[in-house]
C-alpha cells in the first residue's frame, strides 16, 4: 500500500486548495515545496518593521467559489478590500491579506502535512504508485500525484514516465520578473491608492505598503516589466541593483531607502494559458494544475486547485 493517497508538489495557492479540499474529502496526502515558505506568490517579507509583498499584490474575485473564499478570509479578519479600480470604480474590488498575502497561503496549510525545504528530484510510476524523491534522498509512493509548481518544472520531475504530455504544455515559458524591495525613512511620494497600476515599458507595478496598509511604515515594492527584467536577469548583482535603485528614485520624493532587498522570479508569470483549469491522465493518476492553466490571477490558480482536487476525488478511494 501507498504511504499516503497523494502527494501534491508545490505549496502555492493552487497545490495548497488542492491538498484542503482533498482532505475535506478523507483524502490523505503530502504536500512537497523546495521554498522555506509556503504561498508561491503569495509572497512577504519583513525589512525590519516594514512588511512588503512582493509577488502577487492583490487578488479580485469573478467566481463564486473564490469570493466564498474571501468572504471567509473577511470575516476571520485575514483579507480586506484595498480598493475598487486604481482609476476608477470598475466593479471589482482589490483583496489584500490584512497582514499580507502570505499570511492566506499559511491560512490554507494550517492542519496540513506540508514539507516545505524538500526539493522534489524525481517522480517515478511503477507497478500503479507513484515514487516521490527529494533531493535529501527522502522518498515517498503515493497513489496520485498532482504537480503544482510551473510547468517546466512539473514536466521534468515526470516527462520519463509519462508519454502523454501534451508538448504545448511541457515547453510553455513564463515572463520573469525582478523586485526591488525597499524599506523608507519617510513616504514615498506614492499617494491615492498607492499604485502605479498601468504597465511602462520598465515597470509592472509599484506600491506603497503603508498607504496599501499592511505596513506600519513607508515601504516599497516595484516589479520590473518581463522586457527589463530579461535585460538584467544575468547582469551583475550590483549593476542590477543600482538600475533598480535609478528606476524607483522618481517614485521616493523626498524619502531614502533605509534598507533594500532584490527579489527575482524566474516562473513570474505564464506566457500561454491552457484552455481547461487542469490537465489530467487518469491511466498515470497525474494531475498538473496552476496559474498556466487558470490564469496568471490569484483566482485562477485557486480555481486550478479547486479542478485539481475534484479530479483526484473521481479516482480514489480515501483510506479511512
């Protein structure tokens, strides 16, 4: 018998729905991630007593399952509402996690047997169970297997083992993006919502986490646009930084960087997205799901680990 019913790889939003509907189902499984966090995207960090996010900024709701889940967030007082457009009203209002994004990610894992600091090495099929490796030489089989992390990763844990993966999918790419995390003396001169929303050709998006209010002080995020990010992507660490420093100095006034950190994302965000919220191969028990199939928004990619889940439950029967 299996050591557990699935093993899910990634602990982002997508693998960590997958895991808590499965286990609402009496589905066992083990939740891998090679990060010492849980959330993916849904990134924080501390620059003293500043807190920054500095992968997904926001979230808005189109489904009726993910405004459930925002609702729920609201009510324990995890999630709030930002703001309802950067220009104007546009009938969707901005979610943040009150005490940042990461904070709804470890909301999701809570209960959870989630193993963060394990590299997956492999993924073998055998004899009908799947055979889990980690870099430390840890293993696991498990009945199921639903991948998580951005395809090129998923594809190479399993391509020797499964000929049915659609090369589409397999050779997909994703944008990167480099984040300038910088923590202030004084505000910035960022003011309304706090956000430069509108993509320029250098930069994706820039906020002010005090005016964003999940920091108690003046404090900055700003993802590069992908064209400038793959400029510097392999420039010199210090070359790197002075460039962001140069680009987000129109955007301080009169304030200085007290302490900065760079943060870059080599899967930011997919290029193509698949047209069905997961991909499935029921002969290998193999689910892939994720933002690339749900969409670059937080919401898809919850929506991929809602397919996922359901995907697994139609095939096993939960271990009592």
């Amino acid at each position: 018998m299996a050591d557990v019913d699935c093993v899910i790889v990634g602990a982002g939003i997508s693998g960590l729905v997958t895991a808590r509907n499965l286990a609402a189902a009496d589905v066992s499984t083990i939740v891998f991630d090679k990060g010492r966090s849980v959330g993916g995207r849904l990134a924080t960090r501390r620059i003293g007593d500043a807190r920054l996010d500095h992968g997904a900024q926001f979230m808005t709701a189109r489904s009726d399952a993910f405004a459930a889940q925002l609702a729920d967030w609201q009510e324990r007082g995890l999630a709030d509402v930002w703001c309802h457009g950067f220009d104007s009203d546009d009938g969707h209002p901005r979610w943040i996690g009150v005490n940042g994004m990461n904070s709804l990610a470890k909301d999701l894992a809570n209960d959870l047997d989630v193993r963060v600091d394990h590299r997956v090495f492999a993924a073998a099929w055998d004899d009908g169970e799947w055979l889990i490796t980690c870099d430390d030489a840890s293993a696991v089989t498990a009945s199921h297997l639903v991948l998580t992390a951005p395809t090129p990763q998923s594809f190479s844990f399993v391509f020797e083992a499964v000929g049915t993966l659609p090369r589409e999918l397999s050779s997909a790419d994703h944008d990167r993006t480099i984040a300038l995390l910088a923590a202030l003396d004084s505000p910035s001169a960022l003011t309304g919502t706090g956000a430069r929303h509108e993509p320029s050709t250098d930069i994706a998006f820039i906020v002010d986490h005090a005016v964003k209010g999940i920091s108690r002080v003046p404090a900055i995020t700003m993802n590069t646009s992908p064209a400038w990010s793959e400029r510097y992507w392999d420039a010199p660490p210090e070359e790197t930084e002075q460039a962001l420093v140069d680009l987000i100095a129109p955007f301080l006034g009169s304030a200085s960087i007290v302490e900065q950190q760079v943060k870059k994302w080599r899967f930011a965000t997919p290029r193509a997205t698949w047209s069905t919220p997961c991909w499935s191969d029921e002969e290998f028990q193999l689910v892939v799901a994720g933002d690339a199939f749900g969409g670059p928004r937080v919401e898809g990619a919850f929506l991929s680990g809602l397919a996922a889940a359901e995907t697994i439950s139609q095939w096993c029967t939960p271990r009592r």
